[in-house]
C-alpha cells in the first residue's frame, strides 16, 4: 500500500453510486446537520453584538430569536412547496435558472458558491471557538488550529466520502441530545426557582456595565447577525432525490422534523441564555468563552457531560463544514457543464471526486480564514447574504413555476413560495443594510464579480467553439514523418530506450547534447560505437548527435532555440521533441525527476507553434 | 503585455549576470541589511523576557547587550579569516564540506536552510511589529499583514531581481540614519538631564511590577534571545566574489563598517532603554509596541521623524527577507547540484530564477507564521540556532583549512577561527538549553531530519544512476511504428489537427470515441465522410473509429482501459496515446482547457508501461 493510497485512498472503480434510498429518520442526520449546527453559533452571534447594553440586553434575545422561528416557520412552508414541485432535487440554482432565466441562475449560482465557502469557513471557526472555550489555553492558537481542521476535511474530502450516513448520525444526535438535556434540565432548574436559577458555573461579567443603550439599528443588526442561524434549511430540497419512494412525502417528514429540532434548539438556547443572564464574552480576546459553553458550563458544570457536549459541538461544526465539500464540488460541476465555469471542474480525480471544486474551496476558505484570524464573530457580516439571496431566488423561481404549471392547487402554493420570497427578499435587505459597513459589503462585490467571471467564461467557450469548429474533410496528403529530436544528456537505458521510440516514428532522428568537455567527448565517442555503427551494419545512416554549447549550463534554453531554429529551417515539416521521462513507481518519488521535462513542454508550447510536437516517451524506473 | 509579464515579468534571456562589481560603500547596504536589521529584533526578544522582572529588569539589558557585543567582535575576526581565505565566497556550506566532510557539510546546509526560513518568518513578523505599533488598529490583523507581505516578497523574487543595489542603499542607510540621530539625541538629553531624561511620549508602563527575581537561568535566556541580533552578519563573507580587487581587502572593510554600525545600534537602544526606563509590552496582545517604537517616541514623539523611522524599520526588515529569499535558493541549488536535493532545485523558472526553492521558502516561512500568529517573540526561541551552528561549523572549518594550507600567518589564523568556533559553539548550547522548552527543540528536530532526508535523496539518485547506467549500443531491430490511438470528442480543427499527425507517425491510427446517442452517431457518419472516404480517394484504408459506452458519461477511464487493452493485445508493439491539446496564447487563459489530457497522461504513466507512449499536439488558438 503506497502512501497516496493511505492519505487519499485506493483510486475507485466507476461504479454506480449511492444506489440504496433512504428513509426520513437517515435524512435528518445527513440532511439536517448543517441546519441544526447553525444553532451552534446563530445565536452567539445575536448575542456579542448585545454586549455593548451589558446585562440589560439578554432580555432582547427572547423577541428576536422569536421573529428568526417566524421567518423560519414561512422558509419552512416555502421549501415544502419546492420539495412537492422538485422531487429529483430543487437546487437554488436548477429552479431560478429553470423558472426566471439564466441571469437569475447565475446569480444564484454566484450567492451559493459564496455561501459555501462561509459555511467551511465559520462552521469550523465556531467548532474551534467552542474547543477553545473548554480549553482557554489554546486560545492564541485559534488560526492554526482552524487551518489544521481544515487540512484535515480537506484531505478527507480528497479521499472521497462514501458511506457518510453514519457517521453523520451518531454525532448529530449526540448533539440535539446534549443539548435537549441541558435545555430540558435549565428549565426545571429555572421552574423550580421561580425563573432565577444559580448557576453550577458562573458565566464571567467582565462586560456587564451597558455603554450604550438600546437602539432600533442595534437590534437590526442583532436580527441580521442572528438569521445566521437559518443557514442550511435548503439541504433537504436540494438533495431530495435520495428519498425512497415516496420521495416527496419522506423528505418533507425529515424536512418538518430538522425545523422543529432547530425551533426548539433556538428558543430553548434564548429562554436560557435570559433566566442565567449570560452575555457573550468579547471573541478573539484571552478569556473568550462560547455562549454554548457558558450555557452548559452553567446550567450543568464542567464535568464529563460539558465536555461530551462541547465534543459534539465541535464535531457536528466540522462534519456541516464537510457536507459543503460534498455540495460545492457538484454545485461547480453543475455551473461548468453549462460551460460557465472552466472543464476542468467536471473532470473527476482518481477518487472519482471534482477534484478541482474541493480545492477552491479549500482554498477559498482558507483565505477568509486567515484574514479574519478564525473569528467566527468577524465572519458572520458576510455570511447569511449569500444564503437568503438563493433562498430569494429559489422562492421567487416557485412562483413563476406554479404560474407556469397551473393546476388545481396552484395558487396555493404562489402564495407560500411569494410569501418566502417577500420575507426572504426583505431579509436580504434588512442584512445588507444592517451589515454593509461590517463586511456585507465583500459579500456584495463578490456575488456579481463571481456573475461576471462565470458569463465571460461562457463567452470565452462559445468563441473557442466557433474557433475550433471545422466541416472540412481530413486532407491526407503531405503527411511526412516529423523530425524527431531527442535531447541526450548522456549514454543510458533512458536514452537508449528513448531513440529506438524515436527510430520507431520516423527515420530522420536526431540526438542534441548541450555540454562541452570531456563528457562532450566522450559522448560523441560513444554515440559513435552505441549508436551509429550498429545502424551502418544494418544498411542504415544513424541518427547524428548534435552538439549545442552552453556556457553558463542551461540546458532547456539551448533546446528550445535549437528545436526553433529547426522549426524555421524546415519549413513545412513537423519537429518532434521526444523527452525520455524516468517513471517512479511511487508518486511521491516522482518529484525527483521529470521538472526538466514539464518547463521543456511548458517552454516550446509558449514559444512554439503547430509544427512543434512532444513525444513523452516513460522509461519505468524498477526500484 | 499579458498579465503574467506584468506580474512576473518577461522571460529573461541568458545573458551574464551581474558583470560589475561592488565597491565597499555598495556592500554595505546590500550585505549589511541582513546584520543591521536584526539591531530590530534582538534588543526587544531580550527585552520581552524581563517583564515579569519590572522596571528593575531594564538595567539587565545593558551588560547582556556587551556581552553580545564581545561575542560579535570575536565573530568578526574569524569571518575577517575566512574572507582573505575563501574570496570567492566561503559560505558554511562550502566551508564545511571542503575542510570537514560531506557530513558537517550537509549538517552546515540544514542549519542555514532553517536559518533563511527564520530569516523571512521573523523579519516580516517584526516589521509587521513595527507597523502595529504606529496603527495599533491594525493589531488584529498582524498575521493577515504579515502573509500579505510574504506573498508580495515571493512575488518580487519570482520575477527576479536585477540591480538590487539601489533598492537596498535608501532603505539601510535611511533605518541606520534614523536610528542614529534618535540615539544621538537620546544622549544629549540623557546627558543634559544627568542621566534621567524626560519622555516626549512615555512608554505604557502597564507591567512595571516585579512578579519574579532575576535569576541566572532567566539571564542566561536573555542572552540567548538577545544573541538574535547577530544573525546576518556571515553575509559578506558569503558574498564576497561581488566585491572588485582587491577583493578580499574590500569584502573586509565592508564587514569591519557593518559591524560596526551594528555595535554603536545595539549599545545605543541598551543604554537609552535603561535611561528612559522602557519596559516591552506583552507581544501578540492588544496595545503591544515595539521597543523601537517607544524608544523613539520617547526621544523625539510621534510626529513625521517617528513614521519615517517606523517606515525605514518595516522596509529593511521586508528587505532582509528578500535577501533569504535571494540566497535560500542559491543555497538549495548548491546542494541540489550534489545531488543532495531534488534536481528540480537546479531547474531555472521564466526568469532565471531558480523558482523551487522560491516556492519552498515561501511555503516554509509562511506555515512558520501561521502557526506562531505572526509574533516575533514566539519565533525567537526557534532562531539563532541555525546560524550560530552554521557559525561554529564555518569556523570549525577555517581552523581545518588553516592546518592543511600552513604557512606564516596560519597559527594566528587558527587562533582567531578557533576562538570564534568554540564562543560560537557555547553560544549554540547556551542557547539550546536556554531555549529548549520554548521551541529551540523544533530546530534540533529539524536539522537532523533535514540531513536524513538529504542523505536519503542522495542514496536514491545514486541508486537510479546504477540502475539506468547502461553500456549496451542501440538495438536498432523490431522498430515498428508505433499503434496510435487519438481520442476523438467531436470533429473540430482539433481533431483534424490530430488526426493528421498521427498519421504522419504511424498508418496505423484509430480514432477512439467515447459515448452514445445521437452525437455518437453524427460523429460516425461525419467520420465515414469526412476521414474514410478522402484516405480511400487515395488509396489508403482510413483510421477506424472506436466507440466505447460509457453509462456516467467519464471520459477518461474508458480511454485509458481501451489503451491497456490495445497493448495487452497486442504485445511487442508500441501504443502512442495523441492528445491534442488546444494551446491558448494567454496562460491565464489556459487553465479553462486541457486538464482533460494531463489527468489521462499521469493515468497512462500511472497504470502503463514502457510500451505506452503519449503525443501532445499542440493546436493554438489565434484568440
């Protein structure tokens, strides 16, 4: 077993995927978890912008983490119409490009893509809050900790992710479970001292003086960082087609359940967060702790069920992470197979994954990672735009389906998907506007650079295609055998191996050395005896060596001139570089050699033109 | 002008480099930087360690800092010993190997190619210091800004740098200048004052208490940290075949200057630290300064002097980076060119840059500053090491060299290199066990890694010569023209182009076509017209045209079975894959085409053999 195959795993067989449908108790975990782990910092984020009203402003979690569940209530209502309209699957990009055109898809397309980059980017920013929180220590360590995690779904993702289902599952309940306990247990607490219970573990008032009071902008901006915690509810509509039969009516049942799950979390989390009078601690600072931690850290301890809890926590933020490098790699396959974005993201590498999708939003994530050093606070500004922008799109898609479909219960349903739409729609707004100083504003930039880019990209093919295009018959005639030249550093098998492929192609081979010196000499003394003599006893004039000097031992750019030089003085002829590639057997071997021949190709293909071929010809190396 | 020329610039031609050279004066900035830009870091890594003492620890600073002071003197007649030996450039690598064996060669190579990756992490972290200390708001961001920096050094360095003089001169002597007329000053109001001057801006005193005694340990730490303030100054002797004749004469006067600039830096900062009584403020954390900054402020405030100054620090320090990224990869290549390193280190880039070691420097230096945040304190236990043994083995060396070249002067000569090994060889120990808990470890980690895995290559390449060394003559029988196979997607100018090479190499040509339905059957009928019919006009029987199904609509999996098939098939021929490759004339624009063919060849190498060979045809577009 090779190293590749450890880190990444034994190339697949193109087999047929994922044939086995599931029910809707496996849909809640595989679908519901990036939606239940928005509780994880959603309401976190409601809550750090309330700390500049000290102790005064816990109490405003209550009424706006209840207009968050009456907003998720008509999303809710909206996706079960999309579910019923799209049982093989209503991505928001399918049902706006479907139903309002390709602008409106794009535009779709660009806010989803944005959003899963954020959702990489803060599910494992909060996961690492929540690890820092139940060990402070590693607190100055958030980036690299963030980037590690990060590292590490990444190359799981690279290995391909085959049966997830379980390993979704037992974390997503443990999960809803601890936090259901804690809940359930903080209420009796609550109960039973008449709504001031004591906390088990004091959460820290290091901010409790308010310096600023309360003000209608303050609780627009705590809504728009709190709608975070909505972000994901589209997973079951866009994936419904793994359902078993019925589809429609066993992905609304894990849909219904995954809303009800997140209503609870949501308002258990506020009612709670009010009774222990618990205020956010200032992020990225020594001393930080998650809202989530102090929860539980009050309402139970830190003993062995705070550190499963927080265990959970982290674990179902990173798995949300992942389930973004499961979508995004396809969402990008789906946007390049109508030539919006560039083939290579429908390409599959050797584990039968888009590659290429897997590492831009590595990449992606990355970055914003590093430029908001893994604050999660500092991220939620660009996040949810993205997200209801697609709701809105989405919604507004449903619309015009209905419309265009008709039927008895037709207008029904335009007035639930026109009612998620407007909500939605104002929500987008009410973000923005909240936000745009914050960072909304990235967000903003991106979504149409992103739209730009992938029509230029579209442009960009259909020229080519134009380009390219051909309705003249092959013309068989001239077709002489090229002139090979076969770069020769010195008398090997490679080289032997690599002449006789040469001879093979064409009669008219020639060796090229570039050196000077003894080694020279010796060369052309044996290029005589090895080569050229064994040829005259057949009948036939060798391949000559050419000797190119070189004074400050270059090797490429003595070949590249020469094989032009070659090029201009045959004119109408084809010159062939053959390059001699030693092979290792193992990858990570292969580094060692063959850079020569890449910047050769690389080089003669920038300077070059039609009439200049290569020919890799491998020479497999035993060890 | 294409992007990449703007951003890289245009492809150098191979002309001599670097015909002039330098005088005295020019050597100082451009081998004094390195040297005099440490006088940033080391006072204040010294400093840092005597917070927990309070003001009382501030007096320390001024007899650890004659210490360090004697201990450069000493380094300075030793290097003065190996410049008049080795003038053509007596760097530790080649000093080592020469006059103690491959191994303290390669020994002497890790050192310093760890040395050059602190060099970069800690020059770029302390001018970013530098820089949060005149905008405090930008603290958050000190590892975002310091990435940012590295990514524009790297980008600098791949476009090569030519006359570097000038780019050097302003900075140095403006940083040198500026801290002299701030030292300068900072006496006449010490002595105006008798000894107790005023602060123009007072340094926050936020941790003035004592917490802990001095102890010899803890003074002992001191030193080690302070000792980061010699790093750099091996560089004239490195360099010194850039000076004119007599070159040895010049080289030593450049070094005597640098030296002594870089004593009247760090005893000037000592004294003046202890007379305004400037304490270090806790690195990493909000309201950090650097020492530097506060003793300028307290000198001469913060008005335009104070920013011109900063700005000269963050300068120099980006451009002592600069320089490591100048002589890492000359370093690599060095020992790559023994075989020690991948040849790839040897492989010049488009700018004649050796761009692999560009590459791993600025992987290195950035995970490096990833993982300490960006914190110069955090990266000093980690430094020091590097070059102190590369100074010792260096040393050792010459005191070798000496014993077999004899003569007059050569037991003086001993003395003085056998002075400098054995103070630097203490100051390597002292160090290390000063320093080994905070990180020192992960260097006495790395070294020895390092020289395994050199050692290692070596051993490879060693064992692939023997394995490909050959003295058997060419075997010029059993030739056969190779059995091409061309992928065939649709008929285009591509395919046409294709087509007709591959029937200039062989007359045995199929073209494979992957697919089904109505494309598939277009395609067929097109080839009978357009292929089939004109070949038979002439006589010939036509390259035949394959159809493989593919049920996922995977393109290259079945491509490279079809291959394998062919050449189990048909044993002792040759199976030539053509991919025709459409070659855009922008490399920017390159990347939408053609990852289709390098995955299908790292396939075919991956799974093939010596008997499969790959023909890139390239097609270029006129776009």
């Amino acid at each position: 077993m090779s190293l590749t195959d450890l880190l990444l795993g034994r190339p697949l067989a193109t087999r047929e995927e994922g044939a086995e449908r599931i029910g809707p108790a496996a849909g809640i975990p595989i679908f519901g978890l990036d939606a239940l782990s928005s509780a994880a910092y959603g309401p976190e984020a409601a809550l750090t912008l309330l700390i500049p009203l000290g102790l005064a402003g816990v109490g405003y979690i209550v009424p706006i983490t209840a207009s968050i569940i009456a907003l998720l209530a008509i999303v809710y209502l909206s996706y079960c119409q999309t579910i019923d309209a799209y049982p093989g699957g209503g991505g928001a990009y399918t049902v706006a490009h479907q139903n309002l055109g390709s602008f409106a898809g794009l535009l779709a397309a660009a806010a989803l893509m944005i959003d899963y980059i954020l959702v990489v980017a803060v599910g494992i920013s909060a996961g690492v809050g929540a690890l820092v929180s139940a060990l402070p220590r590693w607190q100055p360590h958030t980036l690299a900790l963030c980037l590690v995690i990060l590292v590490l779904v990444t190359l799981v993702n690279l290995r391909g992710v085959r049966d997830t289902g379980l390993i979704f599952l037992v974390p997503t309940y443990l999960f809803v479970g601890c936090l259901f306990v804690a809940i359930a247990a903080g209420f009796a607490k609550a109960a039973t001292s008449a709504g001031h219970p004591v906390p088990v573990v004091a959460p820290p008032h290091a901010m409790a003086q308010a310096t600023v009071g309360a003000s209608a902008w303050l609780l627009l901006k705590v809504f728009s960082s709190g709608c975070t915690a909505m972000t994901g509810v589209e997973a079951v509509s866009n994936g419904a087609k793994a359902f078993r039969e019925p589809t429609a009516k066993n992905a609304r049942r894990s849909l219904t359940v995954i809303i009800a799950l997140l209503i609870v979390l949501l308002a258990g989390v506020a009612c709670l967060v009010r009774a222990y009078g618990i205020l956010a601690t200032d992020p990225g600072a020594p001393g930080y702790e998650s809202v989530l931690s102090m929860l539980v850290a009050a309402v139970a301890g830190k003993g062995t069920f705070y550190y499963v809890t927080i265990a959970s926590v982290l674990i179902v933020l990173a798995l949300s992470a992942n389930t973004a490098f499961a979508d995004f790699p396809r969402l990008c396959r789906a946007i390049a197979s109508d030539h919006y974005l560039p083939d290579s993201f429908v390409t599959r590498g050797r584990r039968l994954i888009y590659s290429q999708g897997v590492y831009v939003l590595a990449v992606f994530s990355g970055v914003l990672l590093t430029f908001f050093g893994g604050i999660t606070d500092r991220l939620i500004p660009l996040f949810a735009i993205g997200a209801f922008l697609a709701f809105t799109l989405s919604q507004a898609g449903m619309v015009f389906h209905w419309r265009r479909v008709g039927g008895p219960g037709a207008r029904r349903s335009m007035l639930f998907n026109g009612l998620g739409a407007t909500a939605t729609a104002i929500t987008v707004g009410v973000v923005l506007v909240a936000k745009f100083a914050e960072g909304a504003w990235i967000t903003l930039l991106l979504i149409p650079s992103l739209v730009v880019l992938m029509t230029t990209v579209k442009r960009h093919y259909r020229r080519v295609g134009a380009e390219i295009a051909s309705a003249e018959p092959l013309d068989p005639v001239e077709m002489r055998a090229p002139i090979v030249v076969v770069p020769v550093d010195g008398w090997s098998e490679v080289t032997r191996h690599g002449l006789r492929v040469a001879l093979s192609v064409s009669s008219e081979v020639i060796g090229l050395h570039v050196g000077s010196g003894k080694q020279t000499d010796e060369l052309q003394t044996k290029w005589r005896k090895l080569v050229e003599e064994p040829m005259l006893d057949l009948g036939l004039t060798g391949p000559r060596l050419a000797v190119v000097k070189s004074p400050y031992r270059f090797v490429i750019n003595p070949i590249v001139k020469y094989v032009l030089y070659l090029e201009r003085t045959n004119p109408r002829r084809q010159i062939a570089v053959m390059i001699p590639e030693m092979v290792e057997r193992h990858w990570f071997l292969q580094f060692l050699h063959n850079q020569r021949g890449s910047v050769l190709k690389a080089l003669l293909y920038l300077k070059g033109n039609q009439r200049i071929i290569v020919i890799n010809a491998p020479w497999y190396l035993k060890s």
